[in-house]
C-alpha cells in the first residue's frame, strides 16, 4: 500500500467518490464516512457513500445521514455506485470481508482504493492509505488527512460534529488508552468551529427508549456471568431474549463493557444469537490481547483491547466452547 499522499494528484480534478464502511457501522464508521463526504464535496468532488446495513438509531441525527445509502435497502443503486466511481475510499476496515455484502464488489473494483483505518493486520489489497493501530479511531485519521491535503480551514460545524462522534464512540469517551494527546488537539480544533459537544453526547448515549434501558437491567441480571476466577465475565443474549425485549439495532451497543466496571473483571465477552449467525464481541482491559484471542478462537480480530469474531457452531455450543477455552488460558 502506498502512501496516502501518493494519491493527492488522483483528488486534484473533481472525481466520483465512492465511500464505504464496516458492516453494523458504530460512531467511528458514520462519522468518519459523513465527515469525509462533507469534505470531498466541498472539494467539488461528487459522492456516494454507502453503509453495508441500517445506520442505528441513535446516530441518525448526525448531519449528512440523510445522504447514506443503505445497501441492505438499495443494493441495486449502491452497486451502480460503485461501478461508476472512479475512486474508492474504505473507512474503519481492514479485510473486504468486514463489509459482508459489499466483499465481491470490492475484490471486483478496479479503480484505485484508498483505506483510512485503524485495525490491526490490514490484508494487503488497497492501493494508497493510511493503517495506524495506535490511533484512537477512524475519525482522527480523516481529521489527519485533510490537514495533510493543508485544509484545516475547510472543517466547518457538520465536519467536526460527524469527527467528534467517531473520536467520543471510539475512545469510550476519551477514556481508553489511545486518547493521546494528538485527540484532545483534535478535539479542541472542532471545538472552534461552535459544536456543542455536550448535545453531541446526549444524541449519542441519552437517546435511549424505555424498552433498551429495562433490557440493559435484565441482561445485567438474568445474562451476565462473572468468573473471578478468570477475571472475565460473559453475556449470552439469545433470540429469545431480544425478542421478549423488541430489542433493536444499536440496543446492545455497549453492554459488552458494563462488566469491565467490576473490580477485578479485566476480560468481557458478549454472545449474541443473530440471524443466522453468532455473533461475538470482546473487550478488555490492560495486557489480554482481544484481538489475538478473537482471531485464533472466533474468525474474528480488531484492536488489542476491544475486538469481534463469529462462531459457525449453534448458540449453546458457543457458550460451551467459550467457557472451555476460557479455563485453559485463564486471561490475566
Ligand atoms: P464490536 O464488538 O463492536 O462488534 O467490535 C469491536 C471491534 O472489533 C470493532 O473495532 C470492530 O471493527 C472489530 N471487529 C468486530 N468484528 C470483527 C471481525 O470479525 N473481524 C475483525 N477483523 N474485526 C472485527
Ligand atoms: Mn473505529
């Protein structure tokens, strides 16, 4: 992968823009594919950003949303989209196999592909971009790249909204252990442009229904398994139980990390019964790697303290198999 800057003559005439994220996109994803659009056009550039599923609830209220194109609704029309583009930006993924639907089309795309992401082991299939693991979230790395093309002036309220979102989300605001100092000039640049960073954070985490809080107070109690003994705790949500709570896209967002709040809990997993499949998702604190773990025992990767992975086996032999790795490696 070249550098990005290789790929500064490519934006220099106005181009179609074709921008993409990971599947069940969260804060970072929206956000860095919003305030990347926001820029191109006014740039002059025309384009077509496309989420791979819904954008969740609770970042709906974010400026440009109107503008994204769902390809679990428009499959059809994001598809021309990509053929049509002349360039292809990837946001917040690193394997094509993150954007589930969008995979073929992106392994079958022959114009140039730029990557903006933070992920460990990037696959070697993108032309120009920036990887940078240490980085506290997609958004910083768009923030960096329109300081690199030298438009800093160009970052108006609806870019830093979009930027400040992802950075917030990411960081568990501004908490986890990639908030450097780089961040908080980052954040006190948008902070110029007049966001109100405190309605930022009510849109995004007290923006909740009734139904999601009761749920999150019977997962805690009836769902949440805590082995002192492996400093880890586990959730289990099957399709029975988001179906007695009408549980919707976005409602389990973040109830992977309540465990960490527990003395001593340094490893959380949550088990989710989706569809067809089973979906995980890890999280830690301090020296166990995630992200190896996910990658060697559920398909899976991310960072080194907040990873995900899948499992092909049905929903309780997940449980099971889970609960056996966790007695062999005992996660410090
Ligand atoms: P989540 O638990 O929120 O789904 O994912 C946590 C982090 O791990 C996110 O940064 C996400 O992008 C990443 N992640 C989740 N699932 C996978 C996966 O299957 N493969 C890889 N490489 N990363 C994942
Ligand atoms: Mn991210």
């Amino acid at each position: 992968m070249l550098p990005i800057q290789d790929a500064f003559p490519l934006l220099q005439t106005p181009r179609k823009i074709f921008i993409t994220t990971h599947h069940k996109p969260d804060g970072d994803a929206i956000g860095s594919m919003l305030a990347l659009s926001h820029y191109l056009l006014k740039k002059g550039h025309t384009v077509s950003a496309v989420s791979p599923s819904e954008v969740p609830e609770f970042l709906r209220w974010m400026p440009g949303n109107e503008t994204l194109i769902n390809y679990e609704e428009h499959a059809a029309i994001a598809t021309a989209a990509i053929k049509n583009a002349d360039i292809i930006f990837c946001l917040d993924f690193n394997d094509y196999n993150r954007t589930k639907h969008l995979e073929q089309l992106l392994a079958d795309a022959a114009q140039p592909k730029i990557l903006l992401d933070h992920h460990l082991f990037p696959k070697p299939v993108w032309d120009y971009g920036m990887s940078i693991p240490e980085k506290s979230s997609t958004c910083e790395m768009v923030y960096d790249f329109i300081n690199l093309c030298g438009d800093n002036a160009l970052i108006d309220k609806n870019i830093a909204a979009c930027l400040y979102v992802g950075a917030m989300t990411d960081t568990g605001s501004f908490k986890f252990p990639a908030t450097t100092a780089s961040v908080h000039l980052m954040i006190a640049d948008l902070l110029r442009t007049g966001i109100n960073h405190t309605a930022i954070h009510e849109d995004v985490y007290d923006a909740w229904s009734e139904s999601r809080m009761r749920f999150l107070g019977y997962v805690l109690i009836e769902r949440m398994q805590i082995f002192h003994k492996y400093n880890a705790a586990l959730i289990t949500l099957s399709r029975k139980d988001m179906n007695l709570f009408n549980v919707k896209n976005g409602d389990t967002e973040g109830l992977v990390n309540y465990p960490l709040s527990i003395a001593g809990i340094k490893f959380a997993t949550l088990i989710t019964e989706r569809g067809d499949e089973v979906k995980m998702s890890f999280r830690s604190k301090g020296l166990f790697d995630v992200s190896n773990f996910a990658r060697l025992y559920f398909d899976g990767g991310g960072h080194f303290n907040a990873s995900g992975g899948r499992s092909k086996s049905t929903f309780d032999e997940t449980i099971l198999y889970f609960k056996k790795i966790l007695s062999d490696i005992h996660p410090k």
